[in-house]
C-alpha cells in the first residue's frame, strides 16, 4: 500500500503540549474574568440547521459558512446548473456555526423559559468561516463570547469595557478599545443621502484600517455612492481630536438626523463613565467613526480591540443587537456582547513573550526516577502525596537508563527531579534534584513538598 502523505486542512492548526500549556493559560484568564464579572457557562452544538445561520451575517459572511452534504442520495432532483447559493439549499441542512451569537440568540429561544434574564452568559467553543487563510486569520478558531441578554442598560456597554480592559491587563498586552455606534453610521448614511446603503456604506468604511481613504473612497463609489456624497463624508471619515471633540463636531454635523443624535447621545452616556476617577482603565477607549462591524445584526454601540504592540488586526469585537431573538420568534429581547479572538490573542502574547524563556507555571514539577519496582511501591506513595495536595507529579514508568529519565525531565521543562534509591529508602528521604540550580538535597517528603509548592 503507497504511503499517504500526511497533511491538515489549510486554515488549521495543531497544537504542541507547550503552546497548549500557553492557549489554557490565556483561556483561563478569560474564563475566569469572565466569572467574576457575573456570567454563566453554556455550549452549543458545532452544526446548526443552514435556516439557523443564513441570512444573519450579510451576503459576504452568507458566502464563509461551512455547508455539510446531506447523508445518502442528495443528487436527484437537484439543477446543478442553478447558482451556488440554490445548490447549496437543496443538498444542505446544516452548515458549522459561523460565530457563537447567532447560535445563542438561537438557544435563548429555545431555552427562555428556563432562564433567568437579563441573561449574562459565556461561551468558549471553536467556529468555522470557509475564508481565505492567512496572517492571524484561520478558517477553524476559537471565540470567547460574553453577552448580556434582556436588558438595555448602556451599563452593559461599561461593564464590557471593564472586562475587555481587566483581560488585557492581566494577559500585559496593551491595547486601544474602538467605540461606535451603528444608529451614528445610519445617521451618517443619512447625512450624506444614502440611507438605503448604510449596507454598503458600512462595508466600505469598514476596511479603513486595511486599504486606506483612497481605496474606500473608489469602493464606496463602485457602491454606487456619487461623488458629492462621498465628498461630503470625508469630514467625518478625517475628524480629529478627542473623544468629546468628536462628538461635539459629530452633534453640529447630524443635528437633522434624529437616529444620528441617538446613536451620538449613547456613545457620550457610555463614554462619560470612563471620564471619572472612581472608573479609571489601563487602556485606552477611542470613537472611532469609521468602525462599522460588518455583521448586519448590530444596532446600536460596536466595539473593536485593537492590539498596540503586534499588528495583527482585531482581537476582540462585538456590539448591541436589539432584536436578534426575533428572527426565531422572541422580540424585544435587545442584547450586547463581545468576542475574545483567542486565536490572534495567542499570536500577539506569543510574539510579546517569545524572549521571556520562563515557562508558565503549569504542568509536571517533578518527575521520580524509576530505578525498579521496590524503589517505584516507595514513590508512589510519595507520588500519590502530593497529587492530594495539588502538585503536578510524576513518575517514569519503566527503570530505564537514568540518563533517559533525566533527558525526558529536561525536554518537558519540568524543574525538579527525585531520587529514592536504597539508601533514601532507609533513611524515609529523598534527594531532590533542581534541575535549573544543578543543585541536589536529601529532604523529607514534607521538606520536598514546601520546595515544590514555592517554585
């Protein structure tokens, strides 16, 4: 039988334990940020029915979903010289979840008489977008989404700030949080006479950051835009200053916009809370009147997380969606939430620490030397000791060479190793070797549990 070659999907990835040792350690400062901000694990399934996902993310992000073949003969009756899209509905049911709030807007019906609201949940599970793979984007990647359901307090907007800037902090990457609102964008699209494309509008001004002012001038133009109304965003796109400067000029500009002026006094009601002492954050908050989201189920406040340090393009976003849960029966139901990319988060950290040779603080502390059976009965109980106390532990299992034993401690980082042979066995001791010191000493089991807990 040829070999086959071995290979994974383009977009994908494996992990290595050590990356997965740093990937936990980030989804864990996440998950437990998010817990002490008050939210709720749950999960969702991988697949959801096509007529779950389609229609919630605009033409561009209908195009990225996964669709899964249906089992058995989906060919007959099937016109496969009608365009992709048609094809697709006759020989799909279901597709891989796109992101996670569509879903959740999807399981809050389903499971609305069995929550209490508002209802503050989290959720840590892998989507999957068919995107062109590159740089910091993957076409299979894990979201960390919050969202707050059933309330319209801009007081969620806060805390969702707060939590953005307390992850971030204690990951020690700096960033800028981008702040808009998408009732401003349609008060823009109105401004300018084009309140039928604020779609179009908003896909253009979007890709600022990406393609630059003349670029998104010549797209908004193939839009359809005419040339007047783009001259007339200009001053918009190009305000300078701060962030209540902004708004000022913003107010003079859309003062005939009675959405614009919504959107306008929500953004200031959010802002004003970072304008005090007692709420002060490591990071900084930005208006920034280009940013649109392109997810069309956004109505209100968006947000976007930009890394200082690393260029990599968003690390975090989210928004307002006021009726999502309508789609599937439920209205008046407004949420917000936001989403960690944990996959850039992770390239951004490892970029910032490549340098910094100290190992996270998890995995195996010490390994015991297998020198035979006897020697192996009195670790063990040593072994099963300190494992009752918390510590990652381990002992080779075979008596192999000590110099393999010692190798295996050496490639897995682990910083001690221990030694009980005949002569340790008499005296109830064992020698502890650390391994970053080249140092060794006989200790007690209580002595050696004290040296591990303190590494």
């Amino acid at each position: 039988m040829a070999k086959q070659s071995v290979s994974i999907p383009r977009g994908t990835r494996d992990f290595l334990p050590s990356e997965m040792t740093k990937r936990n350690y980030i989804f864990n400062i996440i998950k437990s940020t998010f817990e002490q901000f008050g939210f709720s694990p749950i999960e969702t399934p991988s697949m959801e029915n096509l007529s779950t996902l389609l229609g919630k993310y605009g033409e561009e992000g209908d195009r990225l979903i996964f669709k899964i073949l249906n089992s058995g003969d989906f060919t007959q009756d099937v016109d496969f010289s009608a365009n992709p899209n048609k094809i697709a509905s006759q020989i799909c049911e279901k597709g891989l979840r796109y992101d996670l709030t569509v879903p959740f807007a999807r399981f809050v019906v389903q499971h609305k008489e069995e929550l209490t609201f508002p209802f503050k949940r989290y959720q840590v599970q892998p989507v999957w977008r068919a995107d062109r793979p590159q740089k910091g984007r993957y076409r299979e990647f894990y979201q960390c989404d919050a969202d707050v359901i059933g309330s319209n307090s801009l007081l969620n907007e806060v805390e969702l700030v707060l939590m953005i800037d307390s992850v971030f902090k204690k990951l020690n990457i700096d960033v800028t949080i981008l702040i808009n609102n998408r009732k401003i964008l349609s008060g823009i699209a109105e401004h300018i006479g084009y309140q039928d494309k604020i779609t179009d509008i908003t896909i253009a001004m979007d890709k600022m950051d990406k393609i630059g002012l003349d670029k998104v001038n010549e797209e908004l133009l193939q839009r359809g835009i005419d040339q007047q109304a783009v001259n007339k965003l200009q001053p918009i796109i190009m305000l300078t200053g701060n962030n209540q400067q902004k708004l000022e000029a913003l107010e003079k500009m859309l003062a005939n916009s009675e959405i614009g002026m919504k959107g306008i006094a929500e953004a200031k009601e959010i802002l004003s809370y970072f304008d005090t002492e007692n709420i002060a954050i490591k990071n900084t908050i930005e208006l920034d009147l280009t940013l649109a989201r392109g997810l069309n189920y956004y109505t209100g406040t968006i947000f976007e997380v930009k890394s200082n340090q690393v260029q990599i393009g968003s690390i975090t976003g989210g928004g307002r969606y006021d009726n999502l849960t309508g789609i599937f029966g439920l209205d008046n139901m407004s949420g917000v939430g936001i989403s960690f990319g944990i996959e850039r988060i992770y390239d951004v950290w490892n970029e910032l620490n490549k340098d910094n040779q100290q190992q996270i603080s998890i995995g195996t502390k010490a390994l015991f030397i297998n020198f035979g059976t006897k020697e192996a009965v009195y670790s063990l109980k040593a072994v099963n000791y300190l494992r009752d106390a918390g510590m990652p532990v381990e002992i080779y299992p075979e008596a192999a060479k000590i110099g393999k034993q010692m190798k295996y401690a050496t490639d897995k980082h682990i910083p001690f190793v221990v030694l009980a042979g005949e002569d340790e066995i008499q005296q109830e001791k064992f020698m502890v070797k650390d391994m970053d010191a080249h140092e060794q000493k006989l200790m007690t089991l209580e002595e050696m549990k004290i040296l591990i807990e303190n590494k």
